[in-house]
C-alpha cells in the first residue's frame, strides 16, 4: 500500500482512511508513505514505536506528531518491518526502488534504475542536502560521506575551527555512526531519543534494571559494561526477543560513558546461533525480517564508539560465530569452538559468513563454510578469527588484560579511530588514503590529540581532557 504524500500534512486524517491503514497493517500489508505521507501513518498509529522519517524541513513536526516514534533525521527513507517512510519526494523514489529490490531482486531494481535515469542506491542521508557539506578531496562520493561523518563528530571534542579555519558543523548527539557510508537507507543503528542517558550511564546497573531483560545479564563494573547472554537452556540461541534485547544493549552501553563492553555468556554453550524453532515459525518475510534484526545487531557491535571484546568460553556457532566475528577483538577458552554448520545441514550460512569473511583468508572461510566442521580456539586464533586463545581458568584475566590495553588513551581519538577503520575497510585503498588524510588531519585539532602531542614533546605522562 502506497501512501502519498499531502499538500498540508496538517489537515486531519479521515476516519475511513485511518480505519483503511490500520486494517491493511493488521492483515500484514506492507505500507510505504511517500514524503509527508508520514503524516498520515502517524494518525494511524501506525508510526508509534517504530523508526521513521520525512523531508527534513518536516522532521521536528513529525516528532510532535508522533511522539512515540524514533525519527530518524538522515536517512533517505527508513524501514521497521513492513512500515516504510521516506524523506522527500525523490527519497520515495529511494525507497519503491527498495521495496522492488526485496521483492524481485537486485537486478530487476536497477533495470528499473536504470529506465528511472537514477542510480540503484543513492549514497549519504539527507543532512547533505540540509547543510554545505565540509570541503574534502575524495574520489569517490562515498568517502565523502564517510568524511563528512567524521567532521561533525569531531566539531564534539574540538575547536569551531580547523586547519587552514575549516568551519566544523556542531555536532549531533548521541548518534552512533554508520561503519560505512553505504549504509544510508537502510535500517538505522543510530540510538533513538528514548535509550539516551539510559540505565547503563554513568553509575552501575542496579538488580532491578537487570531484570528489565529476560535472556541477559547487564552490568557496569569501572568502565566496563558487561553483557551476558543468559539463554543457557536454548544454547544461548538466538530468538528474535534474544536479539531485540542484545540490540537494546549495546545501544544503551554505546550512548554510556563506558570505554569498553565485554560480551560473554552462561551455561557450556557461547551461542549456538539462530533458534530454528523461531525460524521454522516463519514465512519469507518473518524470516526476513529475523535476519535483518540480526544484522542490525551486528552492525551495531561495530558502530557503537566503545571498544567491544567477545568472551568465548564454549561453542559459538553459525550466528553465534557471526557475533564473535562482529566484535572488535576476541578472546576464547582453549576448550572453545568456532563454526558455520550450515555447509553441512539443509540452510547455508549466509548472512554468518558475511563478518567471518572479513576475519579470515577466503580458502579458510571456504572451508569453514562448506564443511561446517568446528574449529578449534587454537586454529581461530591462527586464521584470525579470534586474538587470543587461553587455558579457560585464565580467560577472565585475558579478557581484562586486552582490553585495558585497547581502551587506553583519549575515547574520542579511540571512538573515532574505531569508526575510521570500519568505514575505510570497505573501499579500495586510494579512497581509504583519501579518508584517513582528512580525518587524521582534522583530528590532529582535538584537545586529546594536542595533549597527547605536548606530553610526548614534554616528556610527561598524559593528562587526556576525555
């Protein structure tokens, strides 16, 4: 169902179109607004409790419209389950692309791409087209939007100014990045208004906020958050309410003054993936609609400024070996295990394999995913998927002992430094160059780079201002 956009999104919304719209979500339609058809979601209801967006001179009103979404304020259109939203009117066009794209596929939208006289997927979020974006020298638009990124973060932990007077535009909260600049127009990472300032800040979890999760343990111990999946009767299995939670996690640990977040778990198993009896309850877009909750968690783990480490104590399988994978750094017990079981079973493991490539030589991940045989600690931490392999009565001190030494130093360099690999990671060398100079360059700026500077010149411990 189409909804288009109005002339005066104001007006109110007749009863028989809001009956129409709720019926339609209630029978499992899916409802894409065009522009300022948002307007008329979010008289429906339809908007409370999901992520959405409009044409950003109308974002503000659709927050006092819908004050219970999350509204996203620089993505060209977003998606939650089958409500779509969309920023202005070519950023419709964005978004019918996409839903041509999960219907019948990537090739058949970009022929209509292609007739349309547009490309497949637009690159960056709307802001660029809000703001005179930072002058930088790039190859290619996507670095652009990367760098762009990385100078309104800056703006956070620096002077108005940078080198040569560069003005830095002010920064925007506590938004977490993307891990790359393609990822405008897809579901948002970012963190929504309500998890700011959340339970995990600042001071320790209380008993009592734990038990606000059902499959976790959260708790902060100095500067640490720890989450332990604590599903050890379902193998830690990963249920959509397991991973909706895991997701509500590590956004409420990244939006904390935390400098580092341990994942581990209970029971003899780390993660023994996906629960099938989740996924055998599912159609097409069930299913669908699991593995992008999946990724959104797994992307996530890699946005979130903090420096996140996996403690590995037991078999982590398919998306249990995804999420190990997704971790900046890991750290597992001699008498863990690591593999991609699907090779051997009835459903591949794609979307697993999906970080695990990024780890590891393609022969070894080859292997891993076409045997499906597990992999000893000892071989992981010689292929590169895990850092350190341990006797497990000493993984707890392990698990410390490196991620002291990785959050050392200012958490703005680190937050950003973390967020620049990930992003330069998915382009060719001569446009990571062209990223990393700019990015470097204006951080050179930051008052913890200028401290670190001064101390190493004055030959002197130092005092970093984050």
């Amino acid at each position: 169902m189409i909804v288009p956009g109005r002339a005066d999104p104001h007006r109110s919304v007749p009863a028989l179109a809001v009956r129409a719209l709720r019926d339609a979500h209630e029978a499992g339609t899916t409802i894409a607004a065009l522009c300022s058809g948002a307007f008329t979601l979010a008289a429906a209801g339809l908007l409370d409790g999901r992520e959405a967006t409009t044409h950003w001179r109308l974002l503000d009103d659709l927050a006092a419209a819908a004050p219970r979404a999350r509204i996203l304020r620089d993505v060209l259109f977003a998606q939650d389950g089958r409500v779509f939203t969309s920023a202005g009117v070519l950023g419709g066009a964005d978004l019918c692309l996409q839903l041509v794209r999960q219907a019948h596929g990537a090739d058949v939208a970009a022929a209509l791409a292609r007739r349309m006289v547009m490309p497949p997927a637009r690159e960056g979020g709307q802001r660029q087209y809000v703001e005179t974006p930072v002058p930088v020298r790039p190859t290619r638009t996507s670095v652009a939007s990367t760098v762009d990124w990385a100078m309104t973060k800056l703006a956070d932990h620096g002077p108005a100014g940078g080198p040569g007077g560069r003005a830095l535009r002010p920064g925007h909260g506590g938004e977490p990045p993307p891990p790359a600049a393609h990822r405008a127009g897809r579901r948002s990472g970012r963190l929504p208004p309500d998890v700011q300032g959340s339970r995990i800040a600042a001071c320790g979890t209380s008993v009592a906020d734990m038990a606000d999760y059902q499959h976790l343990l959260v708790e902060r111990t100095g500067d640490a958050v720890r989450i332990t999946m604590n599903r050890p009767a379902r193998r830690n299995s990963l249920s959509a309410d397991h991973l909706a939670e895991l997701l509500t996690a590590f956004r409420e640990a990244g939006s904390s003054d935390a400098t580092g977040i341990v994942l581990a778990a209970e029971g003899p198993v780390f993660s023994a993936g996906h629960d099938f009896a989740d996924v055998a309850s599912r159609d097409l877009d069930g299913v669908r609609d699991l593995l992008e909750l999946c990724t959104e968690l797994m992307r996530t783990i890699q946005s979130v400024p903090q420096v996140v480490i996996a403690r590995v104590h037991g078999l982590a399988t398919a998306a249990g070996c995804q999420l190990v994978a997704s971790c900046d750094l890991a750290v597992a017990a001699e008498t863990a295990g690591f593999a991609l079981p699907g090779g051997k079973g009835g459903w591949f493991c794609h979307t697993p394999a999906v970080p695990v490539a990024r780890a590891i030589s393609r022969k070894r991940l080859m292997e891993m995913a076409l045997t499906g045989d597990v992999v000893d600690a000892a071989t992981a931490e010689q292929w590169g998927l895990i850092n350190r392999a341990v006797p497990a009565e000493q993984l707890d001190a392990a698990v410390d002992e490196l991620l002291g030494r990785a959050t050392r130093g200012s958490r703005a360099s680190k937050a950003l430094g973390k967020q620049t690999l990930y992003a330069q990671l998915d382009h060719p060398e001569a446009d990571a160059y062209a990223m990393a100079v700019e990015v470097m360059a204006a951080a050179s700026q930051t008052p913890g780079a200028k401290e670190g500077m001064a101390a190493f010149l004055g030959k002197r411990q130092p005092v970093w201002p984050d």
